[in-house]
C-alpha cells in the first residue's frame, strides 16, 4: 500500500507492505509497515478474516497457512478436487472464485479479452476478436473455446508464434513512421507543417509559402 503525495514537495510514503509465499501465507519479520488496519484486501485481493485466519473468496473460505480450502469444492463433481487450491500449483494456475479454473481468450496481439470461470483452463486465439463483446456473441457453456483456436492450457505449454508474428509486424510498422532527425528538423523548421517530397508540385501560392517557412527553396 502506497501512499502518493499530494503535492510536488511531498515524498511518496509506504504505508504497508507484504509478501506471500506461493500458496498465500505472509512472510514474516520484516513485513514492519502496518498501514489502514481497516483494509483487510491482501494475498490474490482477497478479504482476509482476522478471527479465523482465512481469505474469503465467495465461494469458499482459503487457509493459506494448509494451502487448502476450508469446505469441500461446490463444484467437485467437475473438478474431482475437494480441497486442493489451485491445482495444487499456484505458480502457474489461479482459481480466483474457489470453484473451477477458467479459460482464457485473447486477441491476435496476446491482449486479454475475457477470462472465463468456466473449468475449461483453456487459453484460446481469437484471430478476428477485438473486444469482450466480440467473445460473448460466440461463447457458450457447451461452446467455451468461443470460436477460438486452442494454443495451450494454464500451467501448460503455450504456443505464442502467432501472436509474436503479429506483434512483430505492427512494430516494425509503427516503426516505419518515426521519423529521423532530418525529417524531425524540417517539421519544426516547417512551423508543424508535414512536406511531401514533390511538394513544388502543389499549388504555386503554397509553394511559396512553404519555400518561405522553411528557408530553402526545392532543388
């Protein structure tokens, strides 16, 4: 927790700090800050109840200190797992509900379209999809790849060629647009005026005036 200045003579302050274990139980001896003893919101966001020790996760109550849950999963006839947090691997998978893990759908470039409680732990590539919406008109619970191609499974292997290729292409086209300095030169030259090239071929009246600004007349 951080507490930022409110003016520019201020010095941003910590006001609480803390660190988990992988399964959620909080480091001890140097965790000193105490911050807003009111605000509870710790490991994964979760609320943590101080009279019992356990995050509240809606579903279920979690022990960090077992790594385990405290009631039987709702949903176990699915999952097959009673008590287990997280597939028992909290480095690679996330159960944010404490009821089933979820897919995910992403957009050509690897950005996050929508998560999906669903049990499915499914990562999808939706080529054509630009935002959440575009993933609900296709999504259903018999449905839950969305039209999607599978490329891999939370704690899994992932296949990202696709979406490096893509980002690879729109940075090497954004990158084509930024100009050297020569050119960045003659637009602050030009008063904010972009020249074409074959600028003496316009209008004579805006050749003048462009020859004026820039001081040098196209030879």
């Amino acid at each position: 927790m951080i507490k930022y200045p409110n003016s520019l003579r201020s010095n941003v302050e910590v006001l609480k700090e803390n660190n988990y274990y992988p399964f959620g139980l909080k480091h001890g001896g140097y965790n000193t800050t105490s911050g807003n003893s009111s605000y509870q919101y710790k490991y994964n966001g979760k609320e943590l109840q101080t009279d019992s020790g356990m995050y509240d996760y809606g579903a279920r109550f979690y022990m960090p200190d077992l790594g385990r849950w405290g009631v039987v999963d709702p949903l176990a006839e699915k999952t097959l797992q009673l008590y287990a947090y997280a597939n028992n691997n909290p480095i690679m998978y996330i159960d944010p509900t404490g009821m089933e893990g979820e897919s995910i759908h992403l957009g050509k470039y690897g950005n996050v379209l929508k998560n999906i409680d669903d049990g499915d732990n499914g990562v999808y590539l939706h080529k054509n999809a630009k935002t959440e919406r575009d993933i609900n008109k296709t999504y259903s619970s018999q449905n839950t790849s969305a039209g999607g191609e599978k490329i891999g499974e939370l704690g899994g292997t992932i296949d990202a060629n696709y979406i490096y290729s893509n980002t690879l292409s729109k940075n090497i086209e954004e990158s084509s647009n930024i100009w050297n300095p020569n050119t960045f030169r003659e637009y602050v030259k030009g008063g904010g005026v972009s020249l074409p090239k074959n600028w003496t071929n316009y209008h004579p009246k805006i050749n003048e005036k462009k020859q004026l600004i820039l001081g040098y007349e196209n030879k």
